[in-house]
C-alpha cells in the first residue's frame, strides 16, 4: 500500500512537472518579449516598400504602439512614438487614424513638461526654505548675543550702582 502511494505521488509529480514545462513554452510564445517585438517591427520596416505607402504608415503605427506600451513609459518612449507617427502621417489615409495617437503623446508630453517645471520650482522653494532656515539661525544666534551683552551690561550697572 506505502509503495503503490509512493508510486502514484511519483507520477503525479512527473506530470506536472511535464505540464509546467508546456505550459511555459506556450506562455513564451504567445508573449513574446517587448524588445523582440520591437526588433521584428524595425526588420518589418526595412521591407515594407514606399516610405510613405500604407503599408509602412501601418508598421509606424505599430511601433509607435509598441514604444508608448513600455513600462516604465519614458520621455525617450513618447518622443519615439512621435517621431514614429510623425512618420505615419506621410501616408494620407493613415492621417486621420493617426490623430488621436499624435493628441495623446502630445498630451504626455505636455504632462511631462509640467512635471518637470512643479518638480524645479519645488526645488527652489526648497532651496528658498533651507536659506531662510539658515538666516533665521544667524539673526537668532545674533540676537541671543545681544540679549547676552544686554544682560553683562544691567548686571554692571545693578552691581555698580550697590
């Protein structure tokens, strides 16, 4: 009975491995890596004919696409995805499918750019808090030594005139 268990775990364990292994390769290649994609797209657009021919303006759609869904999305990704639709629209009929996604990187970078002017003024604002920290520890350092010399000075006075 402990050996026929032992047998079936065996078993168990050997087909799921087996089917681990399947199912690996399936998820390998059904989602192929973003890098890889890209790298297809680019050997795709080599030999898709006329710059400006429909099939060309649909492989800039695509990597355009395939940039703006990197993750992290960059500032690099967006303004390749620009440059990619930017291509796009040299074919007339690829135009007005490609406006949206022309709206949409601008509105990321416009984003962007705003980002980056609230993080510099944050940053000076910070460095405007710091020197006034700093000056108010040197005008209270001062009028600490003043309030000290005041004090030297009424003690004299109080013990001169005793």
């Amino acid at each position: 009975m402990g050996r026929t268990k032992i047998l079936f775990l065996l078993a168990a364990a050997i087909l799921a491995i087996i089917a681990m292994a399947g199912c690996s390769r399936l998820a390998i290649a059904s989602f192929p890596s973003s890098q890889a994609k890209g790298k297809r797209l680019l050997v795709t657009l080599g030999n898709c004919g006329p710059a400006d021919g429909p099939r060309c303006a649909q492989v800039h759609l695509s990597l355009a696409r395939h940039y703006l869904d990197i993750k992290p999305l960059t500032r690099t990704a967006i303004d390749n995805a620009a440059r990619e639709l930017a291509m796009a629209a040299q074919d007339p009929g690829m135009a007005v499918q490609i406006r949206p996604w022309r709206r949409l990187t601008r509105s990321w970078k416009r984003q962007d750019l705003a980002l980056k002017t609230c993080r510099n003024r944050q940053a000076r604002t910070a460095t405007r808090i710091a020197n006034l920290q700093e000056q108010n520890l040197r005008i209270s350092g001062r009028l600490h030594r003043l309030e000290s010399l005041l004090q030297q000075e009424a003690q004299k006075t109080v013990t001169r005139q005793h």
